[in-house]
C-alpha cells in the first residue's frame, strides 16, 4: 500500500495574518494563488465535496467518475491537481487508488481570506 500525503501550499499558523490585516508577502501570495487556482474549478469542488461526504472522508477514485460525469482521465486529472496542491492525499490499494482529505488543508485557506 502507498500513501502520498503532501502538506498545503499555505500553512497559515505558521507565517500569516488574514489579507485583511496585514500585507501578504509576495512569496505567500504566490502560494495562496495557487491553492487558489487548484480550487477554482467547478470539477474540483465537486470532488473535494464528494470525498468530504464520503464515509470517513475518503473516496475511491472508481467512486468519483459517475457523480462529476467526466472520463476517468479527466477525474484523474483533476485528483493529481487536487492531490499536488495538497488538498486531498491519495493511498493506493491493489489496483484502485483512494482520496482522503488532507486535514487543515482548506482551513489554512480559509482562514487567510477570513477578516474576522
């Protein structure tokens, strides 16, 4: 069994404030912007909201293709965008691969876009 689990693009408990109150440095707006393109997409959102629901919070990947009506190599696409920016970790089990949130992953977003 393989696990890849990578760690988000903004981890905001260890460098920022909420844009709101301070000025984001640029590096940190790079990393922010990225994270944020790997969500701008509807097909995305749907997967992380459909592996969010699943039970235990994770999701075969032979699970994803139907719900989103996408090829396989569309969905797969979309898993590695989601994976690489480290929203989502993935596990593999015998020929099947599984998708499991990573957690904190879109509360460091959050919680950088956040004024409160």
């Amino acid at each position: 069994m393989t696990t890849t689990t990578l760690l988000p693009v903004v981890d905001v408990t260890a460098c920022c404030s909420p844009l709101t109150r301070q000025t984001l440095p640029a590096e940190n707006a790079e990393d922010l912007a990225r994270s944020l393109k790997a969500l701008a997409d509807p097909t995305r959102l749907r997967l992380i909201s459909i592996v969010a629901a699943s039970e235990g919070q994770e999701a075969c990947a032979c699970d994803l293709t139907a719900p989103v009506g996408l090829s396989q190599p569309t969905v797969s696409h979309h898993l590695k965008v989601l994976t690489d920016a480290g929203f989502l970790s993935r596990t593999q089990r015998g020929t099947w691969a599984y998708f499991a949130l990573v957690p904190g992953a879109l509360d460091s977003v959050a919680r950088l876009l956040v004024s409160a």
